[in-house]
C-alpha cells in the first residue's frame, strides 16, 4: 500500500548528449501533497527532466531525491516500486484490451503472484487478482466515472477518455508522486475541465504529489501550488502561479518581450476560451 505523499527533490541536474546540453544545473522541489508545473517553451528541457526523474535517462550530474532518498541510479523499475508512476503526453494504452485490463496492469509492480501461480489461476493468484479487480473498480473507476466503459476495448474510445484511462492506470500504482506529460494535450475545453476536475481530486483525496509538463497555461495557472519555468534547460523561474506570470523572463522566453502584462492577457484569453 501507499506510504502518502513524499516530496520530491531536483538538484542540480545537467543532462547531456555529445555537445548538445538539454539540462544545466536545473534544480525543483515538488512539496508533498502539492501540485508542482513544469512549464516551458518547446524544447526548453521539460520532458528530459522527466525522463531523469522516471530513470529512463542518467543525469550527467546532479540528484533526484524522493523523501530523502538519492534515486539517481535506481533502476525504473524500482522506482516504481517506490511510488513513481507516470502518464504520457502520446497515448500508451494496449488498445486490444479492455479498460479493465489496462488499469490492473498498472498494479505489476507490486504483484507477488509467481508465474506458474498465475498459470494455473489458483490460491494466491486468484485471491490476488480479485483483490486487484475489486479496488480497481471501487477506488479507481468509480472515482474517474468510467464505470460505464469499463468493459469496452480502449481502441473504441474517445481520446478524451483514452487520457482518463491512461490516468487510471497511473493511479492503479498507488503513486506517492505521479508524474503528468502534458495530461490535457489535444483535448477541447469540456474535456480539459474534466481531466482538471480529476487532477485536483488526485491531490485532495488521495494526498499524491503531483508534477506536470503542460502546454495549457491557463489549466497551469489555475489548479498549481508552485511552478517551475525551464528555458534551453536551464530554471529561469520559480515561485506560485502569479509571481511566475509576472515575471520579464518568463515572458520573454514565451514572447519574446518582457512585458508581463502581455504574458498576463495571453493567459487571460485561454482560461477564458
């Protein structure tokens, strides 16, 4: 089961390939039980730090730090043992399966079932596996109302819903920090408040630490705690929503200008759109 929440640490983190620096010293905390964005324009290094913090790359320097523990060089797998989970800005469902079927795979990571057990489907393994069902069902898809699409392929579904079934699998890790790529990208304005809706529901009633990548500043202005600003890898902000939409390098690195008040009125317009 989950342990709670746990704070999140990037320090110092430079990442490089060959000659090209796609991070350089950029360091973030993402308090326990809080919502923290990672923002940025397009190649400023926000799905890198990702990919630092999930294990998938190896910082050329610097740490990531969960509750006090380096996890620089563990493994993915065994930070996922640990609480990580991530959803991913392009679809990653195995849409030949059910809706059912994909959430529980979400849960590998903490099955004890051997797999002759699973063989047979038998003893622990079935007690298991009911075990999994009936929290998935009641915690998860009744939380995420898609009790009605429960039993359908993922290849039928809306892209809309495919982003909550990819949600619902994250979930189904009991994450302590889950991490969101760009949750509400491609979606309308409907699906965008829904997915809002839920994100905030991940954090009051579940307590999970959050981190997201989005494009969507005015859902990023909006549901976060603190936000971050990476600019050619490099942190050029930090602080609460309005002290980094205020900022002259933030608008600079979006605009062009330093003009916060312009940055202010483009965020205006997407909230209000």
């Amino acid at each position: 089961m989950s342990k709670g929440p746990a704070r999140l640490d990037v320090q110092g983190v430079t990442l490089t390939f060959g000659g090209v620096r796609a991070l350089n010293d950029a360091s973030f905390t993402a308090e326990a039980g809080s919502i923290t964005a990672v923002i940025g324009p397009n190649g400023a290094g926000k799905t890198s730090v990702f990919n630092c913090i999930t294990g998938f790359y190896r910082p050329t320097a610097g740490r990531i730090v969960l509750d006090g523990e380096d996890i620089t060089k563990v493994r993915p797998p065994a930070r996922a043992a640990r609480g990580l989970a991530r959803s991913f800005q392009n679809i990653a469902l195995f849409h030949g399966m059910t809706v059912l079927d994909n959430i529980k795979l979400g849960r590998h990571a903490y099955m004890k079932t051997n797999l002759l057990q699973a063989f047979f489907y038998a003893g622990p393994a079935k007690r298991e596996e009911e075990a999994l069902r009936r929290e998935v069902e009641e915690r998860i898809i009744d939380f995420l109302e898609i009790d009605h699409i429960r039993n359908k392929s993922v290849s039928v579904l809306s892209y809309g819903l495919q982003k909550r079934v990819e949600l619902a699998r994250a979930l189904a890790m009991q994450p302590r920090v889950l991490l969101l790529d760009e949750p509400v990208a491609g979606m309308n304005r409907e699906e965008t408040e829904d997915m809002a809706r839920f994100i905030l529901d991940v954090k009051e009633e579940w307590g999970t630490t959050i981190v997201m990548v989005e494009h969507d500043m005015g859902l990023v202005m909006d549901i976060s705690d603190h936000v971050t600003v990476l600019n050619f890898g490099e942190v050029i902000a930090s602080g609460t929503p309005k002290t980094v939409q205020n900022d002259p390098r933030v608008a600079e690195a979006y605009l062009g200008s330093g003009d916060p008040q312009a940055l202010v009125k483009r965020i205006e317009r997407e909230m209000a759109s």
